[in-house]
C-alpha cells in the first residue's frame, strides 16, 4: 500500500477581495494510488510525525471511494446556533444543511427550463448570485440521443396553470432519472398564487411524481431587495431557498473546505443582521417611522379645518366673480340685441314686443340658473380634490325659482314738444300749400281752391309730423323701458347667484367642519396608539437588546 508523500505546510497568504466576494470553492483532491485505493489510518501512523506533514484540512476524497472517515466529516453547529441561524436567517441555514449532506459530484450542471423564457432568464440571474455556484444548462436538451441531466430546475408561472407539453416533459425528465425541482416564479404580482400552486402539485402528482415540493419564488422581489439591502426581502423572495433546494438535490458542497466556506459565509451573514438589528434598537431606528407619524399627526391638530375654510373661501369668491361677470355679459348682450330691435320695429308692433322682451328675460332667468348649478357643482369637486380626495361631498340640487314677471311699460305722457310739433307742423304745412298753390294764383278761376287746398296740405303735414314725432317718442320711451328691465333682470340674478352661493358656502362649512371633526377624532385615536405602540416598544428594547446580544454569544461558538 502506497503511503503518501508529506508536504510542507503551504505558506500563508493574504485573503483577496475575489475570495471573500466570489467564494471560489476549492477543487475536489483525490488521494490515492492509481487503483483507486485510499490509504488506511495505519499507512498515516507510519509516516512519524503526521501532523507536521499534513494540510491544514483534511482532503476530500473522490466520490467512488466510499464514506468520509468519522475525523474528515464536517462538524456540525451547535444546537444554540443552529437555533440562532434559524430564527436570523432560515435560508442560510437551509443551504448550510443542503451542502453538509454528502451527494454526487458538485460539478453537475443544472438543466433549466420554463413555460416563460423571462422568468427563466429572471431566475437563473438571481440564483447565480447565490454560492455555492451553480452552472446551468439552457435549456435542456430535447433532442432523442442527447445527454440527460442528473438535475432539472422547472419554472412554473405563478399567472397560469402548467400545460400539458410541460407535464409532458417533466414526466420525460422523471424517466431519464432526473432529480427535478419546481419553481414557482411571479408570486408577487399574483394574489392567487397559491391555488396555482395547489393545482399544478396535483397535476404533477397525477404525473408521477409522487410529493411534489414547488417553491414559490419572486425574481423580482429578489432584486428589489438586493438593491434596497433588505435582507427580510430578500427572505420572502424565496430564492434562497430554491438554491438551497437545488444545492441539496446536486450534492454541491460536499468537500469539507466548502462546508466551512459556506458555514463561515451563513453565520457571518446572520451576524451582520444581528448586529444592524442591534443597532437599530440602540439608535431607536425602529421606532423612527412612529415618532414621524406622530409629529406628523400633530402638526395638523386641528383635522386639517383651517386649510379647508380657507380653500371653500377662496373657491367661493372665484365662483361669484366668474358669475357676477357671466349675468353682466348676458345682460349687455341681450340690451345689445333688444336695441337693435327696437330700431326697426314697425308702428303697432309695440305689444308683441313687451311679449318678446318677457320671453328673452325669462330665458335668460332660466340659463342663468343652469349656469350657476353647474358652476355649484364645479365647486363642490374643486374642495373635493384641494381639501382631501376621501371626502365625498354631494349637495342636492336646488329648487328652480320663477323669475318675476316683466311688467308693461306704462303710458308715454305728452308734454310741450308734442304740442310745439303739432304748431310746427300746421305751420309748415300751410306754408307748402300756399308755395305749391302760388302758379294757380294766376288764374282767376282758381282763387276760391287756394286757400282751402293750402289748408289741407297744411294738416297733412302737420299730422305726418306728429305721427313722426310719436313713433320716434314711443322708441325712445321702449329703448328706456327695455334698459330699466334689463337692469332689474339683472339685479335678480345677481341676487340668485349670491343666494346659491351663500347656501353653498353654508352646506361646505357645515361638511368640512363635520369631516374635520371626524378627521380630529381618528387622529387623537391614532395619536393615542402610536403612543402606545412607542411604550411598547421602549418597555421591549432591554428585552431585544438582550436577546440580540445573547445570540452574538452563541455564534461565538460557531
């Protein structure tokens, strides 16, 4: 039996950066002759001083060459820090487990494949930032002579059921020998990821697959929380546990050297989370979200009833300026309009126009009152969206009002100008018959014809001008009748606009004020709870504080 040649103690080196990052595994030694025999504890004892001449750590042997001897196992945790590893980092302590059990060779690779390349893409990344590496395959080989794989990593959509092209190549996998592991990815973005689950491990048990395990993972909740440093995150992701799981199903990690990378690695991990929750509870970091809550809470004590009044105010006033000067515009456009009417009434027309004068009036009341209840409404949903989005405003629409009836214009008085009209037309008149009868005058025969036919053009004349002077008069007299109409429509609907308003300032006050006390009421409850929540807390920290360092205790021992 070959004995085998003592070497020198290497000599020591400086750790490297690569080392501590990466974790490189040290390659598998065989020890041994060319038969594949391994030396036996008396071939040891022969050497003299063994312990001079041997490595620090004990070699791996290869896999063919049965089991570790009892001295070459890799001790295991105590059971206070595996309780410690436990409680601080599950993960850690599942993949510790998973490379201290002996399997086939580490070097295996891995066959992926998935119904959704992006999820297996997603996947692949985020567990080969885990180590101990692991190659993969992708994808798998499907073709009839190809090589199988020992183990298979299978990527099921947490949206969707598994197909049936999928079962189909699992149960191929099964048949092949292939230890396969499920994966169920996107469990974040679907609430009903769990009857998804349920299923396909009933699908796939229907397959032949006997106690299906599938591990719910998030690839993406595993980058955010690699990204934020949240290492509870990181835990919910579940990707540490399916590299766990494919660890334990390749068998990678069974060298010693490895195992101790690796518990190094775990325990060192779970020290750091001990020590940032230690010295999160000195700082008082954990209760840091709570005082802000409360300053928060106080900083407003009032329920927020003082912004509030000072938003309905404000919108308020805006309103009845945009509506002041809406009934001024109607107005001097309906004056506008009615004046040039009146310029080409005809003689008589004059009832019918009073007639019209109401219709336009009246139908000016009425989209004036849709005018001002839309623009009611439009303020209601300004406070809304300004005080708080959770306040939900509404006001019943108010009851029409009848506008007043237009009166008549009265009569139109005569005064001296009608009568200076009627003297200035006879006049006139009688002054162009004698000048229209003046060529007659020369005829004898018709001197008794001129005097009455100057009389006659005279009152002619005369009677056309009073009748001008009437019609003239009587437009005059509607032109001011019209403006004094105008000007009480107007004075009425700027007193329906005030009205509307102050009824809609009253039922906001009373709603603002009504929610605002609501609003007080939740946050003297809540205020009273963050105070509670900060006591606990304070009366907890001693307790946490020992605990957290008692458990540094116990890895000491690791």
């Amino acid at each position: 039996m070959l004995i085998p040649e003592p070497r020198p103690d290497p000599p020591p080196r400086a750790p490297r950066a690569a080392d501590e990052l990466a974790l490189d595994l040290p390659p598998v030694t065989r020890v041994g002759d060319s038969t594949g025999n391994r030396p036996g504890p008396e071939s040891v004892e022969a050497t003299g001083d063994s312990n001079d001449s041997a490595p620090e750590s004990p070699p791996r042997l290869s896999p063919d060459s049965g089991d570790d001897p009892p001295a070459q196992r890799p001790e295991k945790l105590p059971e206070a820090v595996e309780a410690v590893v436990m409680r601080w980092n599950p993960h850690g302590l599942a993949l510790l487990r998973a490379v201290a059990h002996p399997g086939t060779d580490g070097a295996a690779a891995i066959g992926i494949l998935g119904e959704d390349e992006t999820h297996a893409a997603a996947l692949r990344v985020e567990v080969a930032k885990f180590h101990p590496r692991i190659d993969f395959i992708v994808p798998v080989d499907e073709r009839e002579h190809a090589r199988p794989v020992a183990v298979a990593l299978v990527v099921l959509d947490a949206g969707a059921l598994i197909g049936e092209e999928m079962v189909a190549r699992v149960r191929g996998l099964w048949t092949d020998g292939a230890r396969v592991v499920f994966a169920l990815d996107g469990v974040h973005a679907h609430r009903d990821w769990r009857d998804v689950l349920k299923l396909d491990a009933e699908m796939l048990e229907q397959a032949g697959g006997g106690g299906v395990e599938i591990v719910p993972v998030s690839a993406r909740m595993a980058a955010v929380a690699r990204a934020q440093g949240d290492p509870a995150l990181l835990d919910r992701a579940g990707v540490g546990l399916l590299h766990a799981r494919l660890v334990d199903a390749v068998g990678a990690g069974a060298v010693r050297d490895q195992v101790g990378i690796v518990r190094e690695r775990v325990v060192g991990e779970t020290r750091r989370r001990i020590e940032a929750q230690l010295g999160k509870l000195r700082a008082g970091r954990d209760v840091a979200v709570l005082r802000e809550e409360r300053a928060r809470l106080l900083a407003v004590n009032d329920g927020g009833r003082g912004s509030a009044m000072a938003v309905v105010r404000n919108r308020v006033q805006l309103a009845r300026v945009d509506l002041l000067h809406e009934v001024g515009g109607r107005i001097r456009a309906s004056h506008t309009e009615l004046r040039g009417e009146i310029e080409g009434l005809a003689r008589g027309a004059h009832a019918e126009f009073v007639r019209h004068v109401s219709d336009c009036v009246e139908k000016l009341t009425q989209e004036m009152d849709r005018t001002i209840r839309s623009r009611v409404g439009e303020l209601c949903r300004q406070v809304e969206e300004s005080v708080a989005e959770e306040w939900h405003i509404s006001f019943p629409a108010a009851p029409e009002q009848v506008s007043r009836a237009v009166a008549a214009p009265g009569p139109r008085l005569r005064g001296v100008e009608d009568h200076l009209v009627v003297a200035l037309g006879a006049s006139a008149g009688f002054g162009l018959g004698r000048l229209a009868m003046t060529p007659l005058a020369l005829l004898r025969t018709f001197d008794y014809a001129i005097m009455p036919v100057g009389l006659l053009l005279g009152a002619a004349v005369a009677s056309w001008f009073v009748r001008a002077r009437r019609h003239l008069a009587d437009a005059a007299h509607l032109r001011q009748w019209v403006a004094d109409t105008l000007v009480d429509a107007r004075a009425e609907l700027e007193q329906r606009v005030a009205t509307a308003l102050v009824d809609v300032e009253e039922r906001l006050t009373d709603e603002v004020l009504g929610s605002a006390t609501a609003h007080m009421v939740e946050t003297d409850l809540r205020v009273g709870e963050l105070e509670a929540q900060l006591r606990q807390a304070a009366q907890r920290r001693p307790a946490l504080l020992l605990a957290c360092e008692r458990d540094l205790a116990a890895l000491e021992f690791a």
